[in-house]
C-alpha cells in the first residue's frame, strides 16, 4: 500500500507546481543528494497504472479513508497535501485533510496516534548516521522509534549500526547503499520532495551560506561593512 502511494503521487509535477520548479522529488530516505552516500539508484518513478495494480493485490482493493495531519500556516504542506489528496483518489484512498498549530501536530505526529502526518527533515551534517536513529531506530535504541512511525526492519538497524562505526569509505558506502535498497523497497515512508534554497543578499551580509544538506547556520551570519 505504501509503494502504491508513493506511486501514485506525481512529485516531479509537485515540485513544479508548489515550488515553481525549484527542488526536486525525493528519490531516497535521506535528507536529500547533499547527504553523503545519497543514491537514486533505487528511487520509484511516477506510475498510477503500477499503483492501482498493487493496491488491487493489497489488503485495501477497494481503497481506505485516512486522516492527514498537516502544521497549519505552512502553504507548502498545504499545498502538498491538497494535491495528494486529488492524486490519492485515483487509486481509491480519501483522505481528509487536518490542519493543526504546530503545537498540537508536533504533539499528534510524537506520540504516534496518527494516520498519516506531515513532516519535514533536515541533516545538520552531512553524514547520514546522524539522521538513521531517529528514521529507523527504537526509543529503547537512542531513536525516536522510526520518526514515531513504529515502523521496523532489522536488517536496516543492523547496517545502520555498522556503517556508524566503519571507517573504511568504500565499505560504508555498500552500508549505506543496502540501507537505501531495502527502504526504497519498503517506503517506510511517503518520500516527497527536497526544496532548493533561493536566496539573496546585500553586501554586508557576512557568513551567510547555504550548506549541501541545505541547511541555513543563520547564528554565523551578521552584517558587516
């Protein structure tokens, strides 16, 4: 079912259409191709025919009804949500879109009592072992039981846990590889887009940059003559 929505969503036209072209869908579980060791050698393309054939083999042939919780003020959600909700029909999924205070979603989304839920994510550094406890990993683990989805897969933790402690370069890429193999397979969740960074700045703006995984360090920036 998951793979079935995840194909049934046109991201490409999401991308196009809610940040005017500027990002590009999400072909992996991590936080974007600024991560090292990010492949799109397993992404799933667009395919609404394939998608209704696996929700057809499913447990929901004939569809199912789901709540999505979405932080309210938030127009790129918004707008992502609406068009998933048009998208997800096509292959009987209705889904009723909730607006919360980012309060109130936060706390929806961290005790798991959702259906579906909207989510962002960004890496501090560049290196994957920061984000793999909090997508894959327990609370009992250091994680935050699969970003509070209960979502498990041994094999994933197993290789996650070894590529944090490799060193060798060329043996923590295969980890990390397999990890994006099974996941993609998997989709433990609705990977959708990575926005691109538009910026501008005047001339005494100093330190300002945009890192490759896209964050903005805004308390190392400051003006200047």
């Amino acid at each position: 079912v998951r793979k079935a929505m995840l194909m049934a969503l046109d991201r490409q036209g999401m991308v196009d259409a809610i940040l005017f072209g500027n990002g590009e869908p999400a072909q992996s579980p991590f936080y974007g191709p600024g991560v090292l060791f990010h492949t799109r050698d397993f992404a799933i393309s667009h395919d609404l025919e394939k998608a209704k054939a696996l929700m057809a083999e499913s447990q929901f042939p004939k569809g199912f009804s789901a709540k999505l919780v979405i932080p309210s003020g938030d127009e790129t959600a918004s707008q992502a949500a609406v068009i998933a909700k048009d998208q997800l029909a096509k292959i009987g999924i209705t889904i009723d879109v909730q607006p919360m205070e980012s309060g109130a979603w936060y706390s929806t989304w961290s005790s798991g009592n959702f259906e579906l839920v909207y989510k962002l994510g960004s890496n501090l550094v560049g290196d994957p072992a920061q984000n793999m406890p909090f997508d894959f990993w327990s609370f009992d683990e250091g994680g935050r039981n699969a970003a509070f989805s209960s979502y498990r897969n041994e094999d994933i933790v197993k290789l996650s846990k070894q590529a944090e402690a490799e060193t060798d370069v060329a043996k923590r890429t295969a980890l990390y590889r397999d990890i994006q193999k099974i996941a993609m397979a998997e989709v433990p969740q609705i990977y959708l887009f990575h926005p691109s960074v538009v910026f501008a700045t005047r001339d005494d703006v100093k330190g300002f940059r945009v890192y490759p995984t896209r964050l903005i360090r805004l308390w190392e920036v400051w003006r200047g003559k």
